[in-house]
C-alpha cells in the first residue's frame, strides 16, 4: 500500500506499514491485564499501537505477533477471531448509535412514502441509508429519487435494527437524516465499517 500525505499527526501501520494521517488508522492500547484493546476515539491513555482500516492487517498483526513486538512484550496473548469479530461489533455499535441519537433529537425520518417526501421536498435530508437487505426494487426507487436531489446514499444494518433504532415496531428498510451533523458522524463511521470490511470481501 502506498503513503498517504497529510499534514496532522503520522503513524505506521504495524502490519503492512503503510504511513498515513493517524485518524486513518485504528488504534489499540493495552489494558492494565494485558488484553490488547481497540481505541477508536484515540483517547484511551498509553502507548498505541495503528493498524489499517483493514480487517486483513489486523489478521496480519495477529499472526506475526506485532502486538507483542510493538508493545515490548507486555501484550497478552491475541485471539484473531475474537479481535476482528469485536471490532466489527464495535463499528455497528457505533453507526447504531450515532442513528439512535439521530432519532431521539427527531432529525429522522422512516417509511418509504415520508422518506419519499422528503427527497422531493423544500428540506432535503443529508443522508439516505437503506438496510442492507432491502428489496432491490425499492433500493433501486429510493437511491434514484435522492441522487436526483442530491442527498448522498449509504447502505448499512438489516431492516430489523433499523427499525429498532428509530423506536418502530416494525422493519425499515430505509432511513432518512435530516441533520448535517448526525449525518457527517454517520458518514465518517460507515466509510470506516467498510474500509474494515472491504479487503476480507475482496480477496
């Protein structure tokens, strides 16, 4: 992998040694036991160790113990599943919750005929996300509508959490984001979750 300019803080990735911006990377820190700790928000305290947005270095350092070389061998000992596993975890508890806040401050909007709605109307939403099990006819209306208007599409969570995530009793297969700053959060997030996941898809 190629560096990456930037002008804020750089760091190495541990396990391909790609350089880049530190808020490109994810970052683990250790807790006081030893276990080797996913820091997404960069703000636990101690020495970090950086790891590409990929699902394939972080099996990487696992494999070539980069853990325990980075961390001088304090680390304990790393289960690569059960890393990659709870880091996917932690990125879907995220974009949940950034859609949870969404919904309780009311800049959400469900249901396809309100979502509708609003991609036609005088205030337009910042951000579509469809379910990832949505049915391709109404992915296909829906994505259509808001690229005429504009309103970026994202595709995330299945149609049962989306609908618990906005208080319905029912699935949604779509959510609309009226706020700029939910939004933004939202969209940083699941560019991460899909970074993540991309090379495990690809190979």
């Amino acid at each position: 992998m190629s560096p990456l300019d930037g002008t804020g803080p750089q760091r190495s990735c541990i396990a391909c040694r790609r350089t880049g911006d530190k808020g490109t990377f994810l970052r683990f820190v250790l807790a006081p036991d030893g276990t080797v700790t996913p820091d997404l928000e960069g703000k636990l305290p101690g020495r970090g160790a950086y790891l590409c947005q990929s699902r394939r270095c972080v099996q990487d350092a696992v494999a070539k113990r980069q853990f325990s070389r980075t961390f001088k061998g304090a680390a304990a000992v790393v289960d690569g599943p059960i890393l990659t596993a709870l880091l996917q975890q932690i990125m879907e508890q995220r974009i949940s919750g950034y859609l949870a806040l969404a919904n309780k401050a009311g800049a959400t909007v469900s249901g396809g005929e309100a979502i509708e709605r609003s991609l036609k109307g005088s205030k337009l939403p910042r951000l579509l996300v469809l379910a990832t099990d949505i049915s391709p006819a109404i992915a296909e209306k829906l994505a259509g509508i808001a690229a005429r208007s504009a309103v970026p599409v994202v595709k995330v969570l299945s149609k049962d959490i989306l609908g618990q995530l906005v208080g319905k009793e029912s699935d949604r297969s779509a959510v609309a984001v009226m706020s700029g700053g939910f939004a933004q959060s939202l969209v940083k997030e699941i560019e991460r979750y899909r970074n993540y996941l991309e090379e495990e898809s690809g190979r």
